[in-house]
C-alpha cells in the first residue's frame, strides 16, 4: 500500500518548535549546565536517579549488575529495592545517557531531557494530526497547542510528567500501520508506547484507554475492523508492550507488598482533579495564574489555555454544522 509522501516543512517546524521551547523557558538557554528549571525538590530528586540509573547502565547492559541490584539504588540503606519508592525515568535515562557520559554534567543533561519533553511533544502531535487531518497547518497549531500548554507549567520539576512526547509518537505509528499497512510505523508506534511506560508510571494506566480507544476508531475509519493482519499486528504490539513494562512494574508490587503502601479513598479523591481544574491555572502562569484558581487542591492545575479552549469550542461547533 502506497505510504504518505514526504514531509519537506518538518525541518523547519522542528526549528520553530525549538525557538518556542527555547523563549518560553528562558532563560534557562544561557545556564544549561548549571541551572535548574522549576524548585529545588523534585527536580534535584530526578536528577540524582537519572544519575543512578546512567551510572548503572553499562553494568546492566554488559551483566555486571544484576536487575535486582539496579533497583536497589544507594539511599535508605540497608531497605531494598529503594529506586521503586520513586519514578525509576528508565525511558528518560536511555536518552541522556550520551550526553551524561561524554560530560558527566547532570545538570546539562537534565535540562536537554527537559527541553525536549517540549520540542519532541510538540513534533510528534504535529506528524500525528497532519497524518490525521491531511493538513499541515492543522498539524503545525496542534503542536503547539500539546508541547506548550499551561498545565506544563504547574509541572515544570516533574520530567516524568513532562515526558508526553511518547503519546503522540505512538498513536502516529499506529495509525501509519493502521491505515498503511507499515510494519516500520507498527515498530516505532509499539516502542513509542513502551518508552512512554517507561517514563512516567502514571501514564501506564491513564494512556493505555486512550490507545484501545483510537485503534478501534481507526479501523473503522479505515474499513479495516476485520483486517486479520491488522489485528494480529496491533495484538502483538499490544503484547510487546505489556511484556516491556511488567518487568518495571514488579519491584513497585514488592515495595507495596513489604511496606504496606496503599491509598485511601479520601487520599485519592484529595489528589484528582475535576471540571473546575480546567479552571485552574498554575500562580506560575503571568496572565491568567492569579485568575484562573477555581480548584484549590494540590495537582489541580488543568487549564489548557483560552487559545486552546477557543479552538476547541470552534471545532465543536464545526462539527455540529
């Protein structure tokens, strides 16, 4: 089946995304190596596990360190498996590596990681929406609207959170070998999805509806719903993921198990947002932050933005007409 032609725009979106990237975070550009985006908590926290976890991956490649003795990272001595008391950013140590072992600059390769998470999401909601609507500049606003929104703000020291770029990139493999039949799309849609997992816990199960969700809509879309091929191909990435990420899940089983962690209701209730977050911004936000504070509870932050909500409320009506 014919694939989609070449996108010769992509270079310079790239180049726009990054200038975005780069303003909007300023000016963290002039101090990469020794400046710190957001506080000093949780930023310095994912810091010191990227550093672990680069520091240890030689080890774990060439079976000097076992999979056990990984996660048993250096602090709390002498509890175990202490890496699974926090997000292990396994995804996130993969990609800076490089950049860590030729500089061994934490600081440096931290805020590469972070700048990314912008540009890399950005890019991937672009390729995902021109595939999807046919129109670049559809794809090009989209972009925008994803890799720069106000709710990254409130979650400017959470790398994992940050790390959204593996969604988009996923579902545009996907829907490349839904509708193409491209076994290369299947490859990079499936590792997308298993980087995602290993990026942030939170999106394993938040993200993975939304999956099941859009591959049914595509193959109806595309008149494929009884396509063999295409379900044995999503049935297998589906199974390539899952055996990826339950061995990243396992240790967190185990702390729960020895440490009798769990949340309560009223627990989880104090920390899920509601409709009124999409009238809460981040007191971080310079036009709208002492506005926009409607839910007052912590990670409560989901305004998307009044550009965004225009937008939207426009499509809306569109599709009515």
């Amino acid at each position: 089946m014919s694939q989609p032609a070449r996108d010769t725009r992509l270079p310079a979106i790239v180049v726009g995304y990054t200038a975005v990237a780069l303003g909007m975070t300023w000016p963290l550009a002039l101090g990469l190596g020794r400046d710190v985006p957001g506080d000093l908590g949780d930023a310095l926290l994912n810091m010191w596990i990227l550093a672990w976890g680069m520091d240890a991956l030689p080890g774990l490649l060439t079976g000097s360190l076992s999979w056990t003795a990984f996660w048993n990272a250096p602090m709390f001595h002498p509890e175990p498996l202490a890496l699974a008391l926090s997000e292990h950013l396994l995804a996130q140590v993969l990609q800076g590596a490089p950049v860590y072992w030729l500089t061994g600059n934490i600081v440096l390769t931290y805020n590469l990681l972070f700048l990314s998470t912008y540009i890399l999401s950005a890019v991937g909601t672009y390729l995902l929406v021109r595939d999807l609507t046919g129109d670049w500049r559809a794809g090009l606003i989209s972009g925008l609207a994803f890799g720069f929104l106000p709710y990254r703000v409130a979650q400017i020291s959470h790398l994992q959170v940050l790390s959204t770029q593996w969604m988009p990139l996923a579902l545009w493999g996907l829907h490349r070998f839904i509708h193409h039949g491209s076994r290369r799309a299947l490859v990079g849609g499936t590792a997308s999805l298993v980087m995602l997992h290993w990026s942030c816990g939170y999106y394993i199960l938040f993200f993975a509806p939304c999956v099941a969700a859009f591959c049914l809509h595509e193959l109806w879309r595309a008149g494929h719903i009884r396509h063999v091929q295409r379900w044995v191909g999503l049935l297998t990435a589906g199974a390539v993921s899952l055996a990826l990420t339950l061995p990243v899940l396992l240790p967190y089983l185990d702390v729960r198990a020895t440490y009798g962690f769990q949340r309560g209701r009223e627990e989880i209730l104090s920390f899920s947002a509601n409709l009124w977050a999409l009238a809460t911004g981040s007191q971080a936000l310079t036009a709208w932050g002492s506005v926009m504070q409607a839910m007052t509870v912590p990670e409560g932050e989901g305004f998307p933005g009044l550009t965004i909500t225009a937008l939207a409320l426009v499509g809306l009506l569109h599709a009515a007409r």
